[in-house]
C-alpha cells in the first residue's frame, strides 16, 4: 500500500474524507490528487452534493507545510469555511496530538 484516503458519510448529501495519506516515496507523482477525485467520485455515486475535509493546524501557527497543503486544495477547489477548537474533535486520537492544535474546516461543492 502507498496510499490511503478514508470517506465518510455526515448526512445523506454530505460526506467527509480524512486520513489522506501518501508514502513520501510516492509524494508528488499525482496520486494524493487521485485519491481526492476517487473520493469525491465515490460520495457523488452515494449521492453528496458536499465534501467537507478537516486540516490539523497547530494553535501557536501555521507552519509552511500547512500553507502549501491548504493552497493545494484551493487549487483543488476546496474553500475554507471556519475553524474549530479540537475540542470539537470527534477522534478519541486527538488527545495523542504531539501539539494543540484546531480544526480548520474546508469543503467543495459536488458538481454533478
Ligand atoms: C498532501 C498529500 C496527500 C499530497 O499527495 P501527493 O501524491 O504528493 O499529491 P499530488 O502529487 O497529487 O499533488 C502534489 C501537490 O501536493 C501539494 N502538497 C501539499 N502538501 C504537501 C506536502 N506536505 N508534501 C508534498 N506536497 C504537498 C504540492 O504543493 C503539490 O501541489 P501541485 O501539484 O498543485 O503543485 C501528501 O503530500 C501527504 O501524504 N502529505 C502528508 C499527510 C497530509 O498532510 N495529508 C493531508 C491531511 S489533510
């Protein structure tokens, strides 16, 4: 395995993807943008009109990866909609976070 995605359904039209992941081997040959569209393929086929996806940003700031991950998926037409306090978090995991962090919340619009 090189890569993972994870989708979830919030409602019947919204899903969630999570857990995007390619081994640093394979970074930047295309598959993390792959793993998006199969993604949002897979939650239009359920019937989702909207892909939310959460990106980790420590509290003391952003750091320089997150800025390129953040513009990536503008240019993958996610816009930002707020963010949230990891309180919010619903993964019993968030407490093994190295650093505080929050939750800034993104999504897309599923075009037909
Ligand atoms: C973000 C990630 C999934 C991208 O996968 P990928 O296979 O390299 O993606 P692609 O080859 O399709 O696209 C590369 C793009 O990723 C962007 N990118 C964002 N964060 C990156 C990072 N940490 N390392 C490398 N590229 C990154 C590059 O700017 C590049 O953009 P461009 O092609 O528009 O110029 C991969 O870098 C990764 O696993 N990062 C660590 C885990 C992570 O941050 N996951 C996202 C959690 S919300």
């Amino acid at each position: 395995m090189i890569a993972c995605v994870h989708v979830t359904l919030w409602s019947s039209r919204v899903a969630k993807f999570g857990m995007l992941s390619v081994l640093p081997k394979y970074e930047g040959f295309g598959v993390g943008g792959l793993l998006v569209k199969a993604a949002e393929s897979y939650a239009k086929d359920l019937g989702c009109i909207r892909m939310v996806l959460d990106i980790l940003i420590p509290v003391a700031g952003e750091t320089p990866s997150k800025v390129q991950l953040m513009e990536w998926y503008t240019r993958l037409n996610y816009r930002f909609l707020h963010e949230l306090p990891i309180e919010h978090a619903v993964y019993p995991e968030a407490k093994f976070l190295k650093m505080p962090c929050l939750f800034s919340v993104h999504e897309k619009k599923l075009l037909k």
